[in-house]
C-alpha cells in the first residue's frame, strides 16, 4: 500500500516541515492569550488586539498576520476577525470549545516533546513524575489543563457514540477512566433513561462535580470512585473506555479487559476508542506522532492498530467484534459478551 503523503521531494517541503511547529506555536500563543474569545466579541486592529490580550506591538501584525495565513483569522482593512472555524471552536465561551488541548501542549507537550531524543535513546517517559502523567493530579491548574484537553477531543466522539450505537437495547453503561463525565454526561443528554457511571481515581471526583455543575446538565452521571486494576467495577449493559489503553503496557491492557468483561452483563458490550494506528502503520501520522506522544508521557503506553484491539478482545472473551470510524482522530472497536 502506498503513503497517503508522497513524502517531501525537495528542500523547501523538508525545511517547511521542520518549521512545522512555528504555525503550532502560534496557535498555542493565540489560544493562551484568548485571541479568539477577544476577537469573537467583534473586528479588532492589530492595536486594538495589543491593549485587548496584552501583545506588544513589535510582533502582534506579524502574529495577526501569520494567523491569517493559517486560515485561523481573517483581515478587512485594517480589522482582524475569526475564521469561522476559530470563531466556533476556539472562542472559549462557546460550547464546541476545543482550545484545551492548546492549554495542554503550552504546559505540558511542548517541553516534553522538546526531549524526543532522550527519550528515544532512553525508552523512558519524559515527564517529572515516574508514575507517568496521572500521579501529577496534585496541582489543580494542571489537572483541569489535562481534563479540558480531554474533553476537546472526547466531545466530538460523544455525539458520534450517542447516535452511532444502538442503545435501545441497553439501560446502563460505565465510562471507565471517564474523567470528569463530559461524555458521559453528552451520552444521558441524548438518552436520559441510560443510567450512567463515570469511574475514575478519587483525586478526579471534585472536578467531575465542578464540571457537571457548569454543564448544568440533569440527568447527570454518577461517580465512582476506583483504581480499574483494582477495585470492583460496577456492572453494566456497556463499558467504555476511551483514551485508556494507549496509556498501559499490553500486560495492563490485557488484565483490564478480562475484569471489564467480568462486569459486562451478558449480552452486553465495551466500546474501545483511541487514536488507533492504520493496520498498515502508514497513513495516520498524528497517531504514529501520538504514539510518540505516549512514550514521552507514559510508563509503558503506545498507539495500537485496530486488529490489535481486536486480538485482544477476543483473548478476552468478547465476540462479533467491529470497527467504527468515530473520528478524527478516534476509531472504535466493539465487542459483544455471549
Ligand atoms: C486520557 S484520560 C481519558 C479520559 C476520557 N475517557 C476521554 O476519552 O477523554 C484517561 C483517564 O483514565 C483515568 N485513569 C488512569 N488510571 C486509572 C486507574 N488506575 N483507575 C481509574 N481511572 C484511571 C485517568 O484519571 C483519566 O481520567
């Protein structure tokens, strides 16, 4: 199978993406400065953005400019505006707000990735703490960093779940490792006779009753609380678990599905969503670059194909095994227990 990309073939396309993190960079920036919530309250000029965010004057046109070019503004005379793109979904008051992830990467990505090196020399994480990324859950401005990052991208997997799956045929479902129920909560809202759970470490269970106050959403989803690997799991019709395995060794992955499908009742399912890896392990750059991603931010985690999903559920027990497009950037792999 050929490469969706040809590849570069000459200097220009080499050096333009070795430079590739300048255009990433400066949507960070405008994300970390609120560029796009300023400008969705009306056109600006460049010195009107410099007293709006707080830009000093020498780079804020070639900034504005730069933004421009990557499609993220757009300029009238001498006035920026949002792209509608940008207006939609980097505007933080709106609601397909995806701007965490740019949050994330400004604390976070950016000076991990900048060790790549070492890392690959190393094979090791390349995050302070040893345990990887969720024993720094001590800081409350990072965690709700990570969490907002998370919801930017399991927003728009929720309203595919929601009308992509057939839940009339179930009445409960646990989100394993869901955070603090932002799908969970979309899942109730599109089906509010599923009882839903959001199962995660105990450090998260104040930011889940933050954020479902803030969505104002009833029903809402209840919390429990746990260690997956080692508390009991609630039983139910349908386990999810969303941007949970990348994170684990294949020992962990395994052991985790063998307890989900202990809890799944029968006749009922687990949904596996990830950045999945084309089985051909060529075409989808950001998840080959995400499983980078997992080794510099985890203890033992990689991006996996979905036949490599697949296998395991079937070692595990579940049968009739599909797989669904829920992204970009997400795939799902679905499994039934007899
Ligand atoms: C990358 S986040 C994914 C969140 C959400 N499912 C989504 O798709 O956005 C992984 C989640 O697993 C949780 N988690 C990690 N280890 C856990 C454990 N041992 N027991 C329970 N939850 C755990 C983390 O706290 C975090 O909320």
């Amino acid at each position: 199978m050929s490469q969706e990309h040809p590849g570069p073939e000459g200097p220009g396309e080499i050096l333009r993406l070795t430079m590739a993190f300048y255009g990433s960079r400066a949507l960070i920036s405008a994300v970390e400065l609120d560029l796009f919530s300023a400008l969705a309250r009306g056109p600006m000029t460049s010195a009107q953005v410099c007293a709006a965010v707080g830009v000093h004057p020498r780079g804020a046109t070639d900034f504005l400019d730069a933004l421009v070019s990557l499609g993220l503004l757009d300029r009238e005379g001498d006035r920026y505006h949002n792209s509608p793109a940008a207006d939609r979904y980097l505007d933080r008051r709106k609601p397909g707000y995806v701007g965490g992830y740019a949050h994330l990467a400004d604390a976070m990505l950016f000076p991990v990735w900048a060790n790549l090196t070492e890392a690959l020399r190393t094979g090791k994480a390349q995050v302070p703490s040893e345990g990887g990324f969720f024993d720094g859950y001590g800081d409350d401005q990072a965690t709700r960093s990570f969490l907002g990052a998370m919801d930017a991208v399991n927003g728009g997997v929720a309203h595919r779940l929601a009308t992509g799956f057939d839940w009339r045929r179930y009445s409960s479902f646990v989100d394993l490792g869901g955070a603090r129920g932002n799908l969970a909560a979309t899942l109730i809202r599109h089906h509010p006779d599923l009882e839903a759970i959001c199962f995660d470490l105990p450090q998260l269970e104040p930011f889940f009753t933050e954020h479902q106050a803030a969505l104002g959403a009833a029903p809402s989803p209840r919390f429990v609380a746990g260690d997956f690997f080692t508390d009991p799991l609630p039983p139910a019709d349908v386990f999810i678990v969303g941007h949970v395995l990348h994170y684990f060794d294949l020992q962990q992955r395994q052991r985790l599905l063998a307890r989900i499908l202990e809890a799944v009742r029968p006749g009922g399912a687990v949904l596996v969503y990830d950045r999945m890896i084309d089985d051909e392990r060529r075409v989808r750059t950001l998840s080959l670059l995400g499983s980078l991603n997992m080794l510099l931010t985890s203890p033992g985690g990689r991006e996996y194909t979905p036949s490599e999903c697949r296998t395991w559920l079937l070692e595990a027990g579940f049968t009739r095994i599909a797989v669904q497009d829920v992204g970009p950037p997400d795939t799902l792999v679905l499994g039934y227990k007899k």
